[in-house]
C-alpha cells in the first residue's frame, strides 16, 4: 500500500494484518481521489475508522489542510502515527483512539470531506451517517465506502446522494448539502 500523489507519492504506508481489518483497495482509494480531486485543497478532512489511516495521509498529500483520524482500535492509531511519520505528514494531523460514533456525536469540530468506511455490515456505516451530516460543512461531502448490497438512504438530513460508483462488490457512495449542484 502506497501514497499515490502528492508531496508524499510512493512513501510505502503499513497496515494491520489479520482478518480484522480491511484496507481500501488502491483501485477504489484511487477513484475516491478522482471523484473528489478538485475539493481536497486547503481542507479539513475526517478520516472515520481509519485503520491504517491511508485515505486521510492520501487527502494530506494532495493539498488538504488538516487530517483527522479516528479509530477506536489502539494498534490502528499505532499505525496511523507510524505512517504520519513516514509520510512527514504529522504536523498537519489530528489522531484520537475514540469511538467514531461517540465523537461525531459530541464534537463542535467541522469537516469539509468525511470518509465514512467502518467494517461492513455490522450497522455502523448509518449510524455515522446520521451523526456526520451535522458536523460537515454545507459546501462538504460524505464520502461511504461499503458492499455493493448495502442501500444508504437517498437522503440523510440535509444531505443528499450525488452519485454512486461501483468497483467489484464495493459501492463508493458521495453525499453532499442538497442545495449544492453536482460533485
């Protein structure tokens, strides 16, 4: 697993092994980053459940101002140091060993980009979803990593899907402000 572009392109990134954890595909990481290329400068972006915490060290590479990354496993925040470091990206990051539902329900924070990717299938992914339309900017967006099968409601809040993208059986779902046009 690698960076793909910017300052830290190629910098090799570590993740856990095990059954537990289930890293973003390159192929799938990459298409994030087409999909929302022109939206990651100068912004603040959460990197939910962020295992190795290569979707918010990818954002931080292509220009983004800050990174949060939330995990609530402790070898996982471990790792998203050890890559920060590696990637001499730490002084722009944020890491917190908390329960990514906890947080979203309490923080006063704002994000401009949310990654949404928690384990599938164990109904975590909506109970984000329902917290982080209230602590993403009205210009941001909701980015959901999940199994094809799996139906995200059409509109959560104020926020509505945009588009959906299929590669394999995983489903890239992009929420943003209904009032906002296109992605």
């Amino acid at each position: 697993m690698r960076v793909i572009t910017g300052t830290a392109r190629g910098r090799k990134l570590e993740t856990l092994s095990g059954d537990d954890v289930r890293p973003t595909t390159d192929v799938v990481k990459e298409a994030v980053f087409s999909i929302i290329q022109f939206s990651i400068e100068g912004r603040a972006f959460l990197d939910a459940f962020a295992g190795s915490g290569q979707m918010g060290i990818e954002a931080l590479s292509r220009g983004a101002k800050t990174a949060s990354f939330l995990d609530s496993s402790r070898n996982s925040i471990n790792i998203i140091k050890k890559n920060l470091k590696t990637t001499g990206l730490s002084d722009k990051a944020i890491v917190r060993n908390t329960d990514t539902i906890g947080f979203l329900s309490s923080t006063s924070e704002c994000f401009d980009i949310i990654f949404l990717d928690p384990p599938y299938k164990t109904g975590l992914l909506e109970q984000a979803l329902e917290k982080a339309v209230n602590v993403v900017s009205k210009s941001g967006y909701i980015v959901c990593e999940h199994p094809k099968e799996e139906e995200l409601p059409a509109e959560v809040g104020d926020f509505a899907v945009k588009k959906n993208y299929q590669y394999g059986k995983i489903r890239i779902t992009i929420y943003s402000h209904k009032e906002v046009e296109g992605i």
